[in-house]
C-alpha cells in the first residue's frame, strides 16, 4: 500500500487563498502550523482523488487518523503532526474534526440546505480556525467569530470552484433548495456561462456569505496576540475583497480570485488597518463563546 503522500496533488501553502504560516506568524509557531497543514492537506487531496475509490479513500483516511493517534507510523503527515503536537502538550481533536469533512466529501455529493453546508464547515474549516487560536494560547471566547470567518472562507471558495467540484469530482456544495429557489439545475454547472438562473442563486449564496464574513469582523480585536491579530486582518481582508467579487461576478467564466497585485495590496491595506486599530486602543465586539 502507498503512503497517503504518494497521493498529494502537489498543492502547498503557498497555493492556497490566505496565508498559512506565513511571515506574519511568529516563527516559534510555523513548525507546528505547517505540520498541521500538510496532514490536512494529504487528507484533503485523498479524498479529491481523481481514480481513487471511495473505499480506498477511507481505508486511507482512517490510516492517518489512526497514526496520528499514535496507532503506526507509515504515515509522514501524520506522524509529524503528533510529534508536533506532543511537544507543545496539544491534543489532536481539531485535525480529527477536520478528517470527518473528509469523510463527508468522499461520501456526500450533495446538500440540501444552507444548514447542512454550514454543518459541512463546521469539520472542514471551523477546526482550523480553533487551531490557530489555540497555538497562540487565545481564549475559547474568540470561536464564535474565528468560526464565522473560517465558514465564509470555506463558502468562498465553494463559490469559486463551483464548476470545477462538479466537473471533477460530481460534488455540488450549492445547496439543493436554493438551486430550486432560483430555477436552475445542478446540471447547469457544467456550462462555460452560468444560466440567469443560476447567476442569481450564486449571487444569493455570495449575499448570505457576505454577512456571514461580517459576524466575524471582531476576531483581529478580539486576540491578543499582535501577530495573529495581523494575520486575521489580512485573511478577513481577502475574504471581503473575493465576497464581493462573487456577488456581481460569474465563477463560470469570469475570475474571481486574487492575483498577485491584489493579494499583495490587501495584505498591506488589512496590516495597516490592525496596526491602527491597535494603536488607538479601539476595542473589539464582543461576541459569545462558541460551542465545542
């Protein structure tokens, strides 16, 4: 049997949508994040696997759960995120809620509802968020909004990849009411052009996001780590920026994703923005605490 490595699409940290561990973070916490990501990474591109079956998929997602809770060690990605892991005293359960998503992708292709999609980003997005905050010592407090964000990240890039998910994979994370809200058929996504149709229910969907993202406006004030705060802000500032874009554009045919100026330019708008919130003592939003 190949290790779950072999079946790594390629894709890294420095291919996705927002920084992970990136410069901003401070440097005693980058092993640790990047160990964090590569096993949800391997994770991930398992279950988007092109050839792979479905049971092969989870006989491999099991693997790595099983080896990151110590059972073996054929596994790269997961033996270096238990390491990781023991040595600041961690426990697994955020990559463990993260392998359920996984699960879910290999085995649910479609959603009925917006409920169900959040329920969805609950294991595939939210952990990570739960993660972060715990490599800095942050409090519990800070869930609610860090999960508000990491779900409005995860439905960006639903958004994005509409077509893409459903060409390759047969997996439509557009909720199946609000397909039929609009008039349009899952069918529809393997157009080049997006129907009237379904425009309106893609645009909808980026609305209902779009107050999703603002729930999570808080998270930079609410954290007390300066560095972390930085990286929120400029994570939020992407968010924000790619929302927008979803909610006048085709994902079809049109882009609508950052390029390389833009990136860079909100990364410096979202940093200058924290660092003056900082300086004037401007105080966070509260929000509740988020459930376990």
């Amino acid at each position: 049997m190949t290790t779950a490595s072999d079946l790594r699409s390629g894709k890294t940290h420095r291919d996705e949508n927002f920084p992970v561990a990136s410069w901003i973070i401070h440097p005693r916490h980058r092993a640790l994040i990047l160990a964090f990501y590569n096993f949800v990474r391997t994770a991930d591109d398992v279950a988007d696997h092109a050839t792979l079956g479905e049971q092969d998929k989870l006989t491999y997602l099991d693997l790595l759960e099983a080896e990151l809770l110590g059972q073996g060690d054929s596994q790269p990605e997961a033996v270096n995120l238990r390491r990781a892991l023991a040595e600041r005293s961690m426990p697994p359960r955020h990559a463990l809620d993260v392998l359920i998503a996984f699960r879910m992708d290999v085995t649910k292709l479609r959603y009925e509802n917006w409920d169900e999609v959040v329920h969805y980003c609950r294991y595939s997005a939210m952990p990570v968020g739960r993660f972060m905050l715990d490599v800095h010592g942050e409090s519990t407090s800070t869930w609610a909004a860090s999960d508000a964000l990491c779900a409005g990240l995860q439905i960006n890039n639903h958004l994005q990849d509409c077509a893409k998910d459903y060409k390759n994979l047969n997996r439509v994370y557009l909720p199946r009411d609000a397909l039929a809200a609009a008039g349009a058929s899952v069918e529809e996504l393997g157009r080049e052009r997006a129907s009237a149709p379904l425009l309106q229910c893609l645009h909808s969907l980026a609305v209902r996001t779009e107050a999703l993202l603002d729930e999570s406006k808080s998270l930079s004030a609410e954290v007390k780590d300066f560095r972390l705060g930085l990286e929120i802000s400029v994570i939020q500032s992407f968010a924000d920026r790619i929302v927008r874009l979803l909610k006048v554009r085709d994902p079809l045919s049109q882009t609508v994703h950052l390029g390389p100026l833009e990136l860079l330019a909100y990364s410096v708008g979202g940093m200058a923005g924290e660092m003056a919130r900082r300086a004037v003592g401007r105080r966070a939003v509260s929000n509740p605490a988020a459930g376990a």
